[in-house]
C-alpha cells in the first residue's frame, strides 16, 4: 500500500515541494524493509519509530491516521459487510482514493495547531478539548 497508493499520491501532490511522511506505531510500519524503503524514498524526511525523525509510539491526537483516517475509512467500508478479507482490501483501497485532495490538505494542515495544542497540554493528550 505504501509503494503503490500512498507514495504515489504523496509524489503526485507535493512533486519536488518538501513535506514529511509520518508512520504511527504499528510494528508493521517500522519493519526493516519499510524503513529502507522510506530511507530511499524520502530521506531524513519521514518520521516513526527508528525513523530519520523518531516519533513517540501511540501518539493519537498527532497522527493523523489516528485523527482522521481510520475513522473516516471505518465509517466508508463497513458500511456493508465484506465476505473476504480480499474485498474489504478493495473497499479500503478505493475508499482511499475517492478522498477528496482537499480533505487531506485540511488534515496536513492540522498538524501544526495540534502541534502547539500539545505543547499547551505539556504532551498529554488533548482531542477532548477541542
């Protein structure tokens, strides 16, 4: 998915623009084939764990497929009931495509207001206040 949906679409709305790719803490996310993938794709520019930016594991009100995604795509997909795991993949994967590149624009943009919510928040969590 990171190699054919997510790097693609990232390559395609920023080009050459410098921006940050973030992992959560999944351990899946920080396997040591991802993390050279990464390292070739967008040095010292993606953050996670035993990244070239390490990331505080279960960070939620940071991470945006915490914030965002995994509700978003909960509420899409299920929806109706897949039968295999092979059409729930599809029906995730085509529910990412469908959204729409002002949606992620307004979630990337977030970061630094939640960035500075935290600080206000001494590194607690804070998404209950807003």
């Amino acid at each position: 998915m990171l190699q054919e949906f997510a790097m693609p679409h990232i390559q395609e709305q920023f080009g050459e623009e410098e921006c940050f790719f973030q992992q959560d803490g999944t351990p899946p996310h920080f396997h040591r084939d991802v993390r050279a993938y990464l390292d070739a794709s967008m040095p010292v520019r993606w953050i996670g764990q035993r990244g070239s930016v390490e990331f505080p594991a279960r960070s939620p009100d940071l991470t945006p497929m915490d914030f965002f995604l995994w509700g978003f795509l909960k509420d899409k997909v299920h929806s109706t009931k897949r039968a295999t795991i092979d059409e729930l993949r599809v029906a995730i994967e085509e529910q990412c495509a469908l959204i729409p590149d002002e949606m992620v624009f307004d979630v990337c943009t977030s970061i630094s207001s939640r960035y500075e919510m935290c600080l206000e928040q001494n590194g607690f969590q804070f998404e209950h206040l807003k």
